[in-house]
C-alpha cells in the first residue's frame, strides 16, 4: 500500500467551509429580509384586530355571525405568531 497524498487538501476545504457559512449567512440574511414585512403586518394585525371584538361581540355589525367571530379569532392568532419576533431587538 502506498501513502498517496490525499485528494483534498485542507486549504480546500477550509475554503469550502468559509463558502458554505457564507451562503448560509446570504440565504438567513435574505430570509430576513422577506419575513420583515410579514412580521410588521402580523404585529400591526395582532394589535388591531382585538378592536373588532367589542362590535363584533356587541352585535353592532350586520350580518356577522359566529363562524365570522371564529374566522376573527383564528385570524388574530395567526397574526400573534406572525408578529411575534417583529422588533424584538
């Protein structure tokens, strides 16, 4: 058997390595990016959409019915997990 020098040199590799924690960063970054104005709308909504309880629950809109105050519901829970992280910095 003989010791032939291997086909990847560390260089190489370390290279490879700094590449991939490169693109990482670039695909995290623009990530980031797209998820900003979803995080901003989740957040606003999340605010907003309590102040249609009260009519809602008073009966002061026409024609809302229960399954409308479940779809309000479900739609404000999904805008607390949507803006959970906005501007938590």
């Amino acid at each position: 058997m003989s010791n032939a020098p291997s086909t990847l040199d560390t260089p190489l590799t370390d290279e490879l390595t700094d590449d991939r924690i490169a693109d990482d960063f670039d695909v995290r970054s623009a990530l980031d990016a797209l998820a900003s104005p979803f995080q901003f709308a989740g957040f606003w909504s999340a605010v907003l959409l309590p102040l249609l309880y009260v009519p809602v629950l008073a009966g002061g809109i026409p024609g809302i019915e229960r399954v409308s105050l479940g779809v309000l519901v479900a739609a404000h829970a999904v805008a607390l997990v949507a803006g959970h992280g906005y501007q938590s910095e």
